[in-house]
C-alpha cells in the first residue's frame, strides 16, 4: 500500500536473556552530572538526620570543602541507572545488600555505573530466574562512591556458560565509614541524644505521601525506563508504582528522625513486602537489635525497620503489641504477611518493606 508506513522497529529495554551469564558487565549509558539544585530538591523529598548530609559547616570540620550527597539518593542512582540495559526487563526488584557509601560525593560530580552479574539462579517452583548483580557508581573521576548488590526476578531463561573476564572492580570495603569515625573524633555535636537499647520499639511519628508529581520527577531524573513509574495513559492513577528505591529511602529517611544525629548509614539488606502506588502515605516502626561503642562518644547502632503504607503510625499502632517473630531473621516478604495474619491481623497488608540497617552517631 503506497503513501503509508506501518510501524517495523522496536527498540529492545533490559537484558538480552539468551544472552546472559555470570560475570557479564554491563556499562550504563548515561554519564549524570548532579547540580545544587537536585541535592536541594532531594532533601525536600526526603527527610534527612545526617550531619554530613545537612551542613557544609560541619563537612568542612571533617576536612571536605562539601556537603556529602545524600545516601538514599546514591541508592537510588546507582539502582536506577542499570535500568534501561538490565533491570527493565525484570519483573520485580526482589532485595538490596551491602548498600555502601565507599568514597564522598559532591554536587558537581558526574555518575556512572557499572554492573557485574554475580549469580543466576531458579526459583524453587522452577518457574522464573533469580539473578543477583553488583551495582557500582563512579565519580568522573573513576572513583567508586557507592556499591550495592541487587536481586531481581526475571522471567524464566537459561543462562550462558560463558567465563568472559570482566574489568569490574566490586568494592565492598568500609574504610570511608572508618575515615568519618577517625575525623568525627573530638567534634562536638550539639544536639539532643536518645540513649537506645537493645528491644526497643520506636513508632516513628513522621508520615509522608510521594506525590504524583514527586514521582514523575525522579522517575525521569533517574532515567527510569519502566512504564509501570509514570505512564498514566496506560495505567490508572491507582496502578503507577513508586520505585523501590525511593520507597526505601523515604522509609529510612521516616527512620533516622528519632536516630540523630547520624554520620553514616549503612543497608545491610532490604526488601519488598506490598508495592506503594503515588499519593500512599508511607509511615515506619524500628526494632533496635542492639548497639556497639566503637570509640568515646560514638556508637553503632542495628535496626530493623519496617516501611508502613497508609498508617498514621503514632496513634493508630501505640496500643499494638507487636509479635516478636517479626523481628527475627526473616528470608522473604511471605514470611512478614504470614507472622501478621497469624499473630497482628491489624497490620496484614499495612507493611511495605524490611530494612536491616546499621548507622554510626554520636552517643553523649
């Protein structure tokens, strides 16, 4: 038929999946320059209690001519610049990590990332693929500022048996939370402290909404390729999912409020347990698992948080006697929904994520 084209090309998004295999690399293909304004417009989204996070004064005590950039936001560029040539073709973001900040980043740097596949696995009922990753992000420089692995679930394929040499360097060390901690020392911190102990229960009495809008931004920013972030012609309002990324940081920001003042977080693994859709008002409780004194005046503090959905967390839950399985070591978003269905009914279908986390503060 003349005078007209149908459509006969489609750009492909995410992994190739016959063509995978463990210790693949794959390189980003966008280079992001962070300005002032984007670390501005960050800390109006996400609540923040990190010294290093907040005041240029306090940088400069430690020896940096700047305000670090934020941990959540590293998290999040460091998962969601692996979207467009890995993870889009996923069909969920199962688990984060060792989320670490390895080296200081500044407004003015420019990120990449890169990402090592480190295992590929089966589920259980053989029906889809299990694929751990290492994601790391590097300054202009060619220094890694922050890495993290990742497990995704992708539909079922057969990896390649392939043992191609990558030059992916994975770090996973912690000697940027070693140099904080040596600098901090003898800094005063003039701030309310809370003495925590082990079995403590906190209901963190911050509740926020990510916004339609709010979500629209980062999605684009973070280069989010996936439709199910923002395309509203093709989903209802009520089906566009807030990433997991943002979701986790908005919890742990929820967090850190009663934790202050914190100089280093640090996500030992976190997980999904109920999607968030924009305009859901995400909540928190945190169990502290206990405390460790590094040096005089600073401790380590261990945290087990869960992320709320819809819940005005301080008067809703105060009189909520929480089971104490649920705070043990659970392996999967089946195990919370289990333990609330049988022990606390009042929560099934209120908690939105796990988050397993370390922190250094000042302690007096």
């Amino acid at each position: 038929m003349q005078g007209f084209i149908k459509p006969n090309r489609k750009v492909n998004y995410g992994l190739d999946l016959a063509k995978v295999f463990v210790g693949q690399e794959i390189i980003s293909q966008f280079n992001v320059t962070v300005d002032e304004s984007v670390h501005s417009l960050w800390s109006g989204l996400m609540p923040t209690s990190s010294y290093p996070e907040n005041s240029r004064e306090f940088t400069g005590r430690l020896g940096f001519h700047e305000m670090f950039l934020p941990y959540g936001f590293l998290l999040n560029l460091a998962l969601s610049l692996g979207v467009e040539n890995f993870a889009h073709s996923s069909l969920l973001h199962l688990e984060v990590r060792n989320a670490l900040y390895l080296n200081p980043a500044f407004a003015g740097d420019t990120f990449s990332c890169g990402i090592k596949i480190t295992k590929i696995q089966a589920t259980s009922n053989g029906k889809h693929t299990v694929v751990c990753s290492d994601h790391v992000l590097f300054n202009q420089k060619g220094e890694a500022v922050f890495s993290l692995e990742r497990v995704s679930l992708f539909p079922k394929f057969k990896p390649c048996v392939l043992n191609e040499a990558t030059n992916l360097e994975v770090h996973k060390n912690h000697h940027f939370k070693e140099q904080i901690l040596a600098r901090a020392r003898g800094i005063s911190l003039e701030n309310k402290i809370d003495d925590f102990q082990a079995g403590d229960l906190i209901l963190h009495p911050f509740v926020r909404p990510v916004g339609k809008s709010e979500n629209l931004f980062w999605a684009t920013y973070f280069k989010n390729t996936h439709p199910i972030h923002f395309n509203y012609q093709r989903y209802k309002p009520g089906e566009i999912i807030i990433s997991g990324g943002i979701v986790l940081s908005m919890v742990l920001g929820i967090s850190g409020r009663e934790f202050r003042q914190l100089l280093l977080p640090q996500v030992e693994r976190a997980f999904h347990v109920l999607p968030v859709v924009a305009e859901d008002r995400l909540g928190a409780f945190s169990y502290v698992k206990g405390t460790n004194a590094i040096m005089p005046g600073f401790e380590e503090i261990h945290v087990v948080t869960y992320g709320l959905r819809n819940v005005d967390t301080e008067p809703e839950l105060s009189d909520t006697s929480f089971p104490e399985d649920l705070f043990k070591d659970l392996a999967r978003p089946a195990d919370v929904e289990n333990i609330l269905r049988e022990k606390c009914p009042a929560l099934v279908g209120k908690i939105c994520c796990v988050a397993e986390w370390k922190a250094l503060r000042k302690k007096d």
